[in-house]
C-alpha cells in the first residue's frame, strides 16, 4: 500500500462554474491523500489531517496550487515539426506545412522519436490526457500508444482515415483503413490507460465510402470515439459542399454515415450555426475549442458562450501544431483574447473547467479523471505562482481565486508546472525530483522510447 499527502492550496470543479457557481472548490489550505494511485481525500488541512495515520508522508507545497491534470480535446502529434509554420490558411496550410511532414511516419523510429518528444512536452505542460490525431500510418500510432503506455498515460488516439484529395503515401483504401484501425483496437484499447478513436481527417479527405466505414466500425465498438474536424474554415465549408451536394449541411455529412453520437467529439466548429450546434448538443457529442490555432490560421473566432448556451459539451484544446503552445494554460489566455474579440470574455473559472472536466467529459473519461473527487485516478499538477518574477510580484497578496487563475493563464506557461503526477506517481518535475528525494517510491517515470 502507498499513502502518500500532499499540502498546498487546491482546486478543481464538480461542474462547470458558470452555471453552478458551487461547483468550483478551493481549499486556501488543502490537502490530497492519495493511496495506491488513486485520490481518497479532497479538503481542508487541519480537517483531513488528523484523520489520517500519524506515520503518513505529508509533501508541503507552499506558494504553489494543486489542481486536476490538464485535458487537450485535440491535439496532432505528427505536426509537432510544423508549430511556427507561417503564412498560410487551413487548406494551403495542410498541403505546404502539414502533409510533407506526416510523410515521415512511416518510419517506426522516426515516430518513436516524435511520440516521446511529443508525450514529455504534454507533461511539462501539465497535459496528462489527450485526444490525439496520429498520421495515416499505422505505425505512428503504435509508436504513440507504446509511449504511453510506458508513461502510464490516460491517452485516446487514432490513425487517421484519408483515401482521397491527399497526396500519394499520405492516403489509405477503404479495405486497409478498416484493417489497421481493428488491428489498433484490439491491440491497444483498454491495454493500460489508454484507449481508441476512429479518426477521419475531415470530410474533404474522407470518400463516402470511407466514411461509412468508419461508422461501421464505431457502431461495431460501443465504447471507442470518433475524432474529426468540422466547420473550421471557410474555404474548407465550400468545399465539402462541392464533395456532398446532398448533404444538408456539414454536420450532416457526417450524420448520414453514423459518425454523429455520444462520442463523437468535432475539433473546430468555429462557423457552425445554432441549429447545427443544437444538433450536436441533442445527439450528446462535443466540440473542442482550438483558439490558439483558429487565429494562426485565420479561420475565425469560435463563440464559445453561444455553443454553451445551445446546450453542446465544449472543451478546450491546443490543435498542435497549428496551435502555438502545448501549455493549456496559454490555451485558456487565448480562449480569453478570443472571447474579447466576439464580446465574450471568458470567466477564469470556467476556463479552468474547459481544460479539465469538460475535456474528460468529451473524452468519456470523466469517471477517472477531470478532478480530484475520491475515487478518480490521481492526475494532478502542482503549480507555482512565483515560477517567474513576474508572476511572483503579480500574484503577491491577491486574494481572488479567480484573479489567480487568469494571471496564470495570460502569464503562465510550462515553467508554471512545478511537478506533474500521473495515477499518484512522479511524471515529471521541473526541477529535477531533489524536493521529494524523502519518498524512494516517486521517481520519474522513463521511457524506452
């Protein structure tokens, strides 16, 4: 057995804060018990404290804030290489920038080099779960999971379905698509914490064919997403239309090949209107919120209170590589400037919850992750309010959880993530592990990758 506590300040959310006020909770003075890799205590300090054995290691964290692991809704691995990339739109973009760099996966150990690079910078960001685009290739997705795996990360990725408008060695069939998504199922979902999605790029590069392929095997595998783009960009809307003529709108595209449900979580949505939205909502599924990479490429500004107010799960999400930052707490600074374009300023609160339980949430993986209630799996950060001078002189003597909050999500970055802990272990620590050297049991955990 392996009880361990730890004493800081605390926070998480039961629920989303801008409509249960409630459901935000903060302990100035908290502690988290954790045994075996799972939370069994939440609370106050001097309450829970005497509760437990009096031989119990007790870790003080002072000046830093312990929160629920952060959750990235949509993220490519493959485009780590292209983050930066300038001057283009979506549609420009994926041919110049992001096509002839997931050429490369096709090779086992370039993907392994990416994948390990790729998980370590989630975790120095505080990214403990994520939804993940792999390439087309099955072999990027083998080396994602592998990665993952030996991380003990709670991961869901996919090999992406491409049969048409791609180039030559970036595309699959219909038969060879449905053979490695089955294969990657039943070697990978379940096995650990990770899990599957069906993975369409998008409808431009899907034939209908493909697409009906992929809700076949969704509806075949009840508990796996569905993981794809929607309504992201202009040009991109024009030119579904030309593909399916018949179809109703984009959303229904995807509707009339089964691809619509619970599970399905959409990256984008920035110019769906209120009745696709309504849609989405009735059906249960989810969108993930890009801001970083909507501006980069232009594509516009998503309302995030407009798809609230019509009912759909919303989480926030990096899109890396279009998107600048893995650092969700940069992910909540520009859902912020967004919300200030389009007259919807985003409540610090509540951007906490769209990069924690609403991302489990869209995930399907809310009963394990997302906060820190007893019983989850203990994914959780230690941040440090003083990580730089500048944080330090701005959060000296503020008395506001939510002005905290938006201090480190407009000045916060992965030099704020302290230490990163994954099912109650060290996963990565800024400094080195010297602070907790007291407890032989937390090393950071390595990778063969």
């Amino acid at each position: 057995m392996s009880l361990h506590a730890y004493r800081a300040a605390l926070f998480h959310t039961l629920d989303d804060p801008s409509v249960s006020p409630e459901a935000a909770v903060y302990h100035a003075d908290g502690l988290l018990v954790v045994e075996d890799g799972q939370v069994t205590a939440f609370g106050p300090h001097d309450d829970l404290r005497a509760t437990l054995p009096l031989d119990t290691p007790v870790t003080h964290f002072p000046g830093h804030l312990i929160t629920p692991g952060f959750i990235d809704a949509h993220i490519h691995f493959p485009q780590t290489d292209v983050m930066a990339a300038w001057g283009a739109r979506l549609l420009d973009w994926l041919e110049n920038h992001t096509f002839p760099t997931e050429q490369a996966f096709v090779d086992r150990a370039h993907a392994d080099s990416a994948a390990a690079f790729f998980l370590d910078q989630l975790l120095a960001n505080g990214t403990t779960s994520a939804l993940v685009f792999g390439s087309v290739h099955k072999t990027s997705v083998e080396a994602l999971f592998e990665a993952a795996l030996a991380r003990n990360m709670r991961l869901i990725g996919g090999k992406v379905l491409m049969d048409r408008n791609a180039p030559e060695g970036l595309t699959d069939t219909i038969e060879r698509g449905r053979e490695d998504t089955e294969a990657l199922i039943r070697a990978w979902h379940g096995r650990g914490r990770l899990g599957y999605a069906v993975t369409p790029r998008f409808a431009v590069t899907s034939s209908p064919g493909q697409l009906a392929m992929a809700g076949d095997i969704a509806a075949a595998h009840a508990d796996i997403l569905i993981h794809t783009h929607m309504s992201e960009n202009t040009e991109e809307i024009t030119r579904v239309a030309q593909l399916f003529p018949d179809a109703g709108d984009y959303l229904d595209v995807y509707a009339r090949y089964g691809l619509v449900g619970s599970r399905s979580v959409f990256a984008h949505c920035v110019h769906s209107d209120d009745d696709a939205l309504r849609r989405l909502a009735k059906a249960g599924a989810s969108v993930a919120f890009c801001p970083s990479s909507n501006l980069m490429l232009g594509s516009g500004l998503f309302r995030l209170k407009r798809a609230c107010a019509c009912g759909v799960n919303t989480a926030l999400a990096s899109d890396v590589g279009a998107g600048a930052s893995f650092s969700m707490l940069s992910m909540m600074g520009e859902a912020y400037k967004v919300g200030q374009l389009s007259g919807d300023a985003l409540d610090p609160l509540h951007g906490f919850y769209l990069a924690t339980l609403a991302g489990a949430r869209a995930l399907h993986i809310e009963d394990r992750v997302g906060n820190l209630e007893p019983g989850k799996e203990a994914d959780f950060l230690v941040l440090d309010l003083a990580a730089t001078p500048l944080l330090a002189r701005r959060t000296a003597g503020v008395a506001s959880l939510a002005e905290t909050l938006f201090i480190l999500s407009i000045l916060g970055d992965d030099r704020v993530v302290a230490h990163t802990f994954l099912a109650g272990r060290l996963a990565h620590s800024r400094n080195g592990v010297s602070g907790l050297a007291q407890d032989t049991a937390w090393q950071p955990i390595t990778s063969p990758c």
